[in-house]
C-alpha cells in the first residue's frame, strides 16, 4: 500500500479543475503545469526504485479489498511508461509556451493537456478493466478538446471522423467487459486472470479476447489506422506530439496487459492474429511512409510503423522480444514527440508544408537541422542511439522462436523508414536556401529547448541502457509471469 | 425475460448502425448515443435479469450491484461524449457549412 501510485493520475486531474479558476493568468498557469508534470517525473522515477527494492505496488481505494474494490496497481512496466510519459508532457509543454496562441491559453488548453496525461496514467496504472475503460474516455474526451484547438476547418473536418471511430471502438470496449465479466464474473484484472487460469482459456474466451484486440486495434493503430494519419496531421504541434507519442501507446499498453495477464493460454490464435495483423501494419505503414509530401503525413505513417513493430514483439512473445518491445515502446514515446515537434516547427519556420516547397533549411536552422538528423539515425535504430537496442531484442526473440517473415518485415519497415525521413532531409534542409532570413519566423527559444531536452533522452536511453536494463528485466518478467502481478493484488498489503 | 431484453438490444444496435451509416451528422451523433444504450443494455442482461434484496445491507438473496454502477459511469461518460459531438457538429456547420459527411471529406490542397 503506498499511497503515491495514485498521484501520476491525481495530481493532473486537481491541477487541471485548479486552472479552470485561473483563467486570466497565464503565467501562473504555466508554472502550475510544468510543476505537476516534473513532480510526475520525480514521482515515478521514485516509485521505480521502491519497486525494484519491494516488488508491485497496489493501492485499494477506500480500503476495498480486492477483487470487490477497484484498485492501482505499478509494476514496472506501467511506471516505466508513466515515466516516459510525463517527460514527453513536459517537453511538450515547454513547446507550448511558446507556439500556442494566447487565445488557447485562456481558453483552459492547459487543463485539457493535464486532464489528457491524466487519462494516459491512470490506464497505465489501473487495476481494474471497467476502470481501464473510464481512463480511456478521460484521455479521449480530452483528446477531442485538443484536436480542435484552432477551430481550423481541416481540424474540424478530422475531428468529427476522429470522435466517432473512437466512440464506436469505445462501444466496442464496453461490450467486451459486458461479455468478459458474464463470462468470469469478475472486473479485477488479476482475479480475471487467476479465474481464466484456473478455468482454462474456453473458445468463449478466446473470442472475447478477440473483441478486446479489435479495439486495442483500433485505439492502438495495429491494422485499423485508417483514421490514424488523417487525425494526427491536423492539430497544433504540441498536441500533435503528445497524440503521436501517448494516445497509441495506451492502446499498446492495454493489448500488452491483456495478452500477457489474461488471455495467454491460446497463442497460437490470439498472438498468431497479432502476428498477422502487425505484419500488414507494417506493410500499410511502409508504403504511407514514402507516398506523402506532407511531412505531418509522413510523420503520422512513422506512428503506424512503430506500432506494428512493438507488436512484432508481442505476437512472439519470447522473453527477449517482450523485453524489447518494452525498451522500443518507451523509445518511441520520446522520438515520436521529438519528430512531431521538429516537423512542426520546419512548419512554423518556413510556412509550408510539403517537404518539396522547403529548401536549404540547414544554413539558417542548422541545430534544428541536426537534431532532425539525429532522430532519423534513432528511428531507424543506429547505435548508441535508443532504437538500436529494441530492434536487436526484437530481432533476436524473432529469430529464436522462427518468425522469420515477421523479422523480415520489421527490418525492411526500418528501411522505410529510414528513406522517409532522410527524404525529408535531403530535400528540405540540403539544397538551396530559399528563403532568407529576414522573411523567416524565427525559431524560438522554447522550441529549442523542448526538442534538445527529448534529442538528450534519446541519447540517454541508448547510452543509458545498461542501467535501464534492470527495470526493464523487471518489466518484462512480470509481464511473462502473470502470477507475479496476481500475488501481488491478493497478497498482504 | 432475458432473451426479450437481448432482442431489444440487439433492435437499438440496428437502428443505430443504420444512423451511423446515414450522411447527416447529426444522426450519426443520435446514433452512437443509441449506440452506448444498447451496450448499458447487453452489460445489464449477462449478468442476468434476477429479483433479490438490496445488496450489502438488505436480507435474503441479494442482487448483484456491480452493472448498475456499470451502467451509471457509462451513461455519465456517453452523455458527456454526446454533449461534446454534438458541440463539434455545430462548430463544424457553422465553419464548413455542411452537415452531410460526404461533404465533409476535403481536398487535399488544403
């Protein structure tokens, strides 16, 4: 029992009712939000080290006893996520101080981007499908909000196709926790799973497990993106980066939870689908990568790549790929927001966005011009840098249990991606300058300092993976032994 | 009286299929709101459709308590949902001048 597992969730929530009430004050605002976020980070790391030393945290609201009261519960793996999480915030944030326009700012947009994070952790920590589900809408609601901001008609456009896909694969959620708690008669994920367990996986199940991965698929990008690109290209830089970087990687989450604590007796159907449905991510990815001009499209086709190779790891589930998947996840929180904040502001710079109407960027922008190269070296997994040590172990655990065709596919994905981005680079920031300097908005301060904190996290991570590794051992063997996470929801507080 | 209700269920999730497949916005909105009740629907009938006492405090063969709590946060979180899209649809009219999906698919220009 600790009571600070809930604050990655609680915090964000008062703050953002707070800062309905300060309305015209903008400042205090913004240092109330960076505040919540950089506790967040302090927190978590926190909470990491106690998890190490003691094993899974729970927390049983109002003293419930679980299975009957609903529960948080931090393992390393949802801590590992609200870590990466709240460092992606608050770079994000620090790039809204100076990119959003004032008229947001008093129009409660900080509230919404702490009520979004708020959403995002709470699903990372949950205990609880039904409440798993609440947290959802949190971040949805949220994200309806935010993809609005600026009332542009294209933003409107996509955020009517954005709610209704999400409100339909909501209705889908529902309808599986109706089914799942007819058939176990239980919420508690722990207790699902023990009941599953001890029942064996039944054909009912193993359907229903389906209906679940149809909106994990759905939320998470695997296969059913169509609504993906469209939605992410349209709003503002920070939240663009926060959507690309958060809202997929919760649906990842929850397949992970639900595919390794319950639902992991029928491999051979349940992770043979995912198998199949990550290799045609990949594909489909693939080929969005390098048909658009438009670098939010290209940027948008990258998020539907990495979603796919995480699910590789997942869909062959050896202890090496599970591990990998974890170190690719938490990765690509950080260069997705790193990619989408560079292409949003080669945007803001020049007032273009098609990557062939932008020239010869480098020599007015060259800091801005490396960190973009940098994050190409990472996506496409180059040592020291963060992606490299996913797409090894990711690879290994592929080769160990002989998904071959999947293994190829996530490598030439690689390739893919690795061509996108440095067309982007070849074209946009070699070549000659266009536009001189006096014509250009100047990049400013904030913009730099965002992006050069989550280019030091990519470097960090990929140095820094040694040390990582421990947690991330920790993660992963909790996910491959689900009795750990069971004992420690019905075990002594 | 549980096929009964299941047979409702299953009459909401028609009309609201054929709702959302319509090209007005506003009854594709109507039709996830029907949407959402045919679920409160389905949550309500698996755990079965039994009379018994008041849970916890009452005496005898109690009822079990967990869907209708079910039901409540869903119908909060639905009407919230409904709420919000309809709010869109309006600022969408307003800014694009079009209800009707097709409409609303845009060119690529922009």
């Amino acid at each position: 029992m600790n009571n600070l597992i809930v604050m990655p969730m609680a915090l964000p929530v008062l703050m953002g009712i707070i800062l309905l009430f300060l309305r015209p004050y903008v400042k205090v605002q913004r240092s109330l939000s960076l505040l919540v976020f950089v506790a967040n980070i302090g927190i978590s790391v926190y909470l990491l080290h106690l998890i190490q030393q003691n094993g899974v945290i729970r927390l049983d609201f109002g003293g419930w006893e679980p299975p009957f009261g609903i529960l948080f519960v931090a393992d390393s793996f949802s801590m590992l996520l609200v870590l990466a999480s709240s460092i992606v915030a608050a770079a994000c944030l620090i790039y809204s101080f100076s990119s959003v326009e004032p008229s947001f700012e008093k129009n409660f947009y900080y509230s919404f981007v702490l009520l979004l994070i708020a959403g995002v952790n709470g699903s990372f920590l949950t205990g609880d499908i039904f409440n798993l589900f609440v947290c959802f809408e949190i971040m949805l609601l949220s994200s309806y909000v935010l993809i609005t901001f600026g009332g542009k008609k294209g933003q409107l456009r996509e955020s009517i196709k954005y709610v209704i896909v999400n409100v339909v694969s909501s209705w889908i959620f529902l309808v599986a926790i109706a089914y799942l708690y007819g058939t176990v008669g239980t919420l508690n994920m722990a207790h699902i799973a023990d009941r599953i367990a001890e029942s064996g996986q039944t054909p009912t199940l193993t359907v229903i497990s389906v209906v679940f991965l149809t909106v994990f698929a759905l939320k998470a990008g695997l296969f059913l993106y169509f609504w993906l690109p469209g939605s992410y290209s349209v709003p503002v830089t920070p939240v663009a980066a926060m959507f690309g970087a958060l809202l997929t990687k919760v649906g990842i989450y929850a397949m992970f939870r639900v595919f390794t604590l319950m639902f992991y007796h029928e491999q051979q159907i349940t992770h043979t689908i995912i198998g199949i449905l990550a290799g045609l991510t990949l594909i489909g990815g693939s080929i969005g990568a390098v048909a658009y001009k438009d670098l939010r499209m290209v940027a948008a086709y990258n998020v539907v790549i990495a979603v796919g190779f995480i699910l590789v790891g997942l869909a062959v589930a050896t202890p090496a790929a599970i591990e990998g998947s974890i170190y690719y996840l938490i990765h690509d929180i950080i260069i997705k927001a790193l990619l989408f904040l560079l292409a949003g502001t080669m945007i803001a710079v020049t007032g273009q966005t098609k990557m062939d109407e932008i020239s010869g960027l480098i020599k007015n922008h060259p800091l801005l011009g490396w960190l973009f190269f940098l994050t190409t070296l990472s996506l496409a997994g180059i040592p020291p840098l963060s992606g490299f040590i996913g797409k090894v172990l990711i690879g290994e655990g592929a080769v160990g249990s002989g998904s071959y065709v999947l293994l190829a596919l996530a490598f030439i994905s690689s390739i893919f991606v690795l061509y996108s981005l440095m067309r982007i680079f070849l074209t946009s920031f070699w070549g000659e300058t266009i536009i001189s300097k006096d014509e250009e908005i100047p990049a400013k301060k904030g913009w730099i300092v965002s992006t050069c904190i989550l280019a030091l996290g990519t470097i960090a991570l990929g140095l820094g993976a040694e040390p990582m590794s421990v947690y991330i051992q920790d993660a992963a063997e909790t996910l491959l032994n689900p009795q750990i996470y069971i004992d420690a929801v019905f075990g002594d507080n | 009286m549980e096929t009964l209700v299941t047979i409702l269920a299953g009459v909401l999730v028609t009309v609201a299929t054929y709702l959302l497949l319509s090209k007005n916005l506003i009854r594709v909105i109507i039709g996830t709101a029907i949407l959402t009740h045919a679920a409160h629907l389905i949550i309500m009938v698996v755990s079965g459709l039994k009379t018994g006492s008041v849970p916890i405090v009452g005496e005898g063969d109690p009822v079990d308590p967990l869907p209708q709590a079910l039901i409540l946060t869903s119908i909060v979180i639905g009407f919230a949902v409904t709420a919000v899209s309809l709010v869109l649809a309006y600022r969408t009219y307003q800014e694009v001048g079009t209800d009707k999906l097709d409409e609303l698919r845009g060119d690529p220009d922009e």
